[in-house]
C-alpha cells in the first residue's frame, strides 16, 4: 500500500509540475483539442493563425509555442485537411501552388486540391501528387514569418514538421 500512495504522489506531483511549467501534457487520440505541428528544426516553434484571427486569406505564421488554440490544428496522417481546432478554417495553398507562395487559411472545403494535404510518414506535409510541401521560409523561426510552400526536397529541415 505504501507503494501505491508514493505512486499516486508521484504522479499527482508531475501533473502538478507540467502545469506549473506549462509543459505540453501527453494526450491520447482523438485529439479533441487539436495538437501543435511544430517545426523540425525547433520544436519550440509552431505553426499559428496570428491574432486568431479566423478569416479568408489571414498568413499562417510561424511562432513560440504556447497553450493559446491559435495553435492547434486537426491533421492526421495520410492524406488530410489541415485544420484549424474548432474553427471551420482549413491550412490552404491557394489556386496556383509553387514555391514561394506564402501559406493561408480559408474556409475548409472538400476535394479542394489547396487544402488537400498528406502528411508523410517522414514528417513532410506536401500537397497531395503536387510536389509541393509546406516550408519554413528561409528557415526563418523568427516569430512571425509566413510560411510558404516549396518544392518537396529530401532532406530538408524547413520541410519538416512535428505533430504533437
Ligand atoms: C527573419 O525574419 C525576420 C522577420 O521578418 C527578419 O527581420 C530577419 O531579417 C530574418 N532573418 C534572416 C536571417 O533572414
């Protein structure tokens, strides 16, 4: 019995430590709540919708990581929107994709090839049969900067990005 209580303790006491540090707390699918993509090359860095600002056109932007649901994105692996946690805006590439063009969110449609994304099993998030993958521009992690799609080159740092 008194191993158990330590237990308890010890696990009360972790919560209590993540939440005072405002550690990310691990989760269990579905993911009600959305999760972080962060990017490959500082996980402390995560892809956001500035100001929360839900609207046509608003950039997405690369910054700190934080608990605000501007963070948070519905995406699964394999083909998938790349959605905004409870909003009905969607990770979107425009009608043109190519390299350069810098990333949106718009209203989430099906079968709309600017939000038909599939994230790899090597942490890439490309247009789906496009050739194109989402991109830290320049890889730029200052807070702020849009990113962008670009070509999909192997290895690639900016092109990499954590779901967690
Ligand atoms: C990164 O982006 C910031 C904000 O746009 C800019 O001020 C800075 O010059 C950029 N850094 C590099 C190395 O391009």
């Amino acid at each position: 019995m008194i191993g158990q209580n330590t237990l308890v303790f010890s696990i009360f006491a972790t919560s209590l430590s993540a939440l005072a540090l405002n550690l990310p707390v691990a989760r269990s699918p579905p993911y009600p709540y959305g999760q972080h993509i962060t990017a490959g090359s500082d996980s402390n860095k995560c892809l956001e919708i500035p100001n929360a600002d839900y609207a046509n056109g608003t950039p997405v932007e690369i910054h700190d990581c934080g608990p605000a649901s501007n963070q948070f994105w519905f995406i699964q692996p394999g083909e998938t929107k790349v959605q905004v946690a409870g909003t009905n805006f969607c990770l979107d590439a425009g009608s043109s994709p190519q390299s350069g063009v810098g990333l949106k969110i718009w209203q989430c449609y099906d079968n709309l090839p600017a939000q038909d994304w599939y994230l790899t099993a090597d942490n890439r998030i490309a247009l789906t049969n496009q050739g194109q993958c989402v991109d830290l521009t320049n890889g730029n992690s200052t807070n702020g900067v849009q990113v962008q799609t670009w070509q999909c080159t192997d290895n690639n740092n900016n092109q990499v990005w954590i779901v967690q």
